[in-house]
C-alpha cells in the first residue's frame, strides 16, 4: 500500500460522507496563502473530531495547538449556541490566520484563540477557573506532550475525552533508540498515560493522506 492509495482512499471517504465544505476550503487556502505548513488533520480526521465533541455531548472544548484553525473550525462547530471553545496557540502569525478563518466560519464569538506556550498559558487558564473541559485536543509540539497529558487532568472532570494526535509517526514510536524529540515526547506521552490510573486509553494507528500515523483517544476517569 501507498501514500497515493490511502490519499485516494481518504478522499473517496470525503466524497461519500463527507458534505462539500467551502468554508474550511476557504481556510486551508488562506493557511498556505499565510505560509503556514500543510499539517492540519484530514477532512475525513476533522469530521471525526467533530463526530466525537458530539458524541460527549461537549459544551466547553480545549484544544491545545490551533495552527491555522482548521481542527478548531470542525470543533466548533460540534458546540451548542451556549458552547465555547479554547484554543492555544504559540505563533502569533499563526494565531492571527486562525483568527481570520474562524471569524469567516462564523465561531468568533464562541471561540477564543490565545498566544504563547501553552506550558504557560495552561496554568493561566487554571487559575482564571476555566474548565473542567468536556473535549481536549491536544496536537502541538510533540516533546511537552507529558505537559499537556498533565493538564488535562488538571482541567478535566470525570467522563471527559481527550484525543492526541500524531502518537505513531511511521511506526518510530516503537524505536526507542530514535534520538528525535518527537519520537521520544510521544513516548513520554503513553508512559504517562500507561502510569497514570485516571485515564482509560486506547491508541489506533491510521493512515490516509497524512501518512502513517495514529491517535490515542481517552477518557478521564
């Protein structure tokens, strides 16, 4: 199998299930017109997100990583009228195109873009009482993934899910040898959640016209 195949297969996926979508077409043009890398979820990967926030009945979400707000775009729209959205960002550049394209998707008023480290604007969020969060998205840089698994404990109740993207990345996970940061702050990332009691986790591995790669989906016990 090959990367044409699953892309082919990805977006016969899209076809079939997935509505034609001008706005978020809208937004993945602009994010390459702004420069900002193509690693946004899939169509197929974003419709899921959305599917899952639904399925929790999610009122307040957090997603930990905004990029150019594609994954935030299809999450908001998972929200009721009342529902509101975090998302945290450390590129102002990036925050700023985010911005644009929520704001042309129509969420502005229930979504909230932040900028700088989310190892430091978490603990602000805590101690603005924010949370507990129904939905935590978290794909952001891939070494402060135990950081990130922490805080959404700390931001959590009982029953709420928590997805983490890119934990397979063509198989290396496995590697521990790998000297790559990535490779080794997924692997912290499942030791911490291996460890830690308050969460019930499972991975999937997946591939389509992001490669090889996969997820873990939890909840907090």
């Amino acid at each position: 199998m090959s990367l044409r195949t699953w892309t082919v297969v990805d977006d016969y996926i899209a076809e079939k299930l997935l509505a034609a979508d001008p706005v978020q077409d809208e937004t993945l043009r602009h994010n390459g017109a702004s420069g900002l890398p193509a690693i946004d979820v899939s169509a197929p990967q974003g419709k899921m997100l959305n599917l899952l926030a639904r399925m929790c009945g999610a009122r307040a979400i957090l997603e930990i990583g905004t990029l150019g707000g594609y994954s935030t775009i299809w999450l908001a729209r998972a929200l009721p009228a009342d529902g509101h959205l975090v998302s945290l960002e450390f590129d102002p550049h990036r925050a700023e195109t985010a911005r644009q394209n929520i704001s042309r998707a129509g969420f502005s008023d229930q979504v909230e873009v932040r900028v700088g480290a989310a190892a430091e604007t978490l603990p602000i969020l805590a101690a603005e009482g924010a949370g507990p969060f129904d939905f935590i998205f978290i794909d952001a840089d891939k070494p402060s993934n135990p950081i990130y698994l922490d805080w959404a404990l700390k931001l959590s109740r009982p029953g709420t899910v928590v997805v983490l993207d890119n934990v397979v990345r063509d198989g290396e996970v496995v590697n521990a040898a790998n000297p790559d940061p990535r490779i080794q702050g997924t692997r912290a990332g499942f030791d911490l959640l291996a460890a830690e009691p308050r969460f019930d986790a499972t991975a999937l591995q997946t591939v389509g016209a992001k490669g090889y790669d996969g997820f873990v989906l939890a909840i907090v016990r």
